[in-house]
C-alpha cells in the first residue's frame, strides 16, 4: 500500500514536475462527456454484475460491479486523453481495476496475486515514465498527437 500510496504518486509528480505540466488543454473527449460515460459504465457494471451468478460472499457483487468500473474508468482515461501522463494514470487506473478484481482470490492465493499486481504497477510506471521522458525530449510536448508524425 505504501507503494500505490507514497512512491508511485511521488514518481508521477516528479514527472509533471520535470516535463513542465499544468493541464491538458484538448482532450479527444471533454470533461462532462468523460463523466457522464463513467457514470454511465458505473451504473452498467452493477446492473451487469447483478445477473453474474456468484457464489459464497455477497460482498463478491460490489467487488465486481466496483471492479468493473474502475476498469472502464481506466479505459476512458487512457483513450480520451491526449497527454501521455494522463495515459499513465488512465492505466494506473486500469490496474487498480484489475486489482480489485484480483481481491475475490485473495483467499486463495493472496501472496502471489499482491505481488502479480505489484509487478505489472512498477513495469507500467517504469515504461510510461521512459516513454515520456522520450516523448518530450522529441517534440518538446507530452501531446501525443505529435505521434501521427512517425507514421511516415
């Protein structure tokens, strides 16, 4: 926890630090359209989770139905955005998805799947904090649209 908590928060504003950013200015999707779907795959995700036949817990349909939105979150966020740091939390988002998902087989194997995640967090950070660090010393932006560039 202290990880998710402390290092990975404090290496993503190092990042914004260095690279110089305030915000991002043109999302390929706005603000309210971004919140209006999250919401939208929020409420799908507990109606979809309501007709999956799970077993045991009743606590097991909130971790799935909460699972599976923070999943769409992460996807929103790293499709609709066009600054490659707001992609690295779009997918860190994404990840905490998978995490929680990953908490119905705690039981099972708790040991193995904390640190599965913990391994896909530090090879996520660690690749998307060199792509930016490529990205702006390239084109001197973080916007990836510049990117259409290389296809030439």
């Amino acid at each position: 926890m202290s990880i998710k908590g402390l290092l990975i928060p404090s290496l993503l504003f190092r990042a914004i630090r260095e690279v110089h950013i305030r915000r991002e200015v043109e999302p390929i999707l706005g603000f309210v359209p971004s919140l209006l779907l999250g919401g939208l795959g929020t409420a799908l995700a507990v109606i979809f989770t309501e007709n999956l036949p799970l077993d045991g817990n009743p606590m097991d349909a909130l971790i799935v139905s909460t699972s599976f939105s923070t999943i769409l979150t992460g996807f929103i966020l790293l499709t609709s955005r066009q600054k490659a740091i707001t992609q690295v939390v779009g997918y860190l988002v994404l990840e905490n998805g998978i995490f929680v998902f990953g908490l119905l087989l705690i039981e099972a194997v708790p040991f193995f799947v904390e640190m599965g995640v913990l391994l896909d967090v530090f090879v996520g950070v660690f690749i998307m904090g060199i792509i930016i660090n490529h990205i702006q010393r390239t084109f001197s932006s973080l916007d990836t649209a510049h990117l259409q560039r290389l296809k030439e």
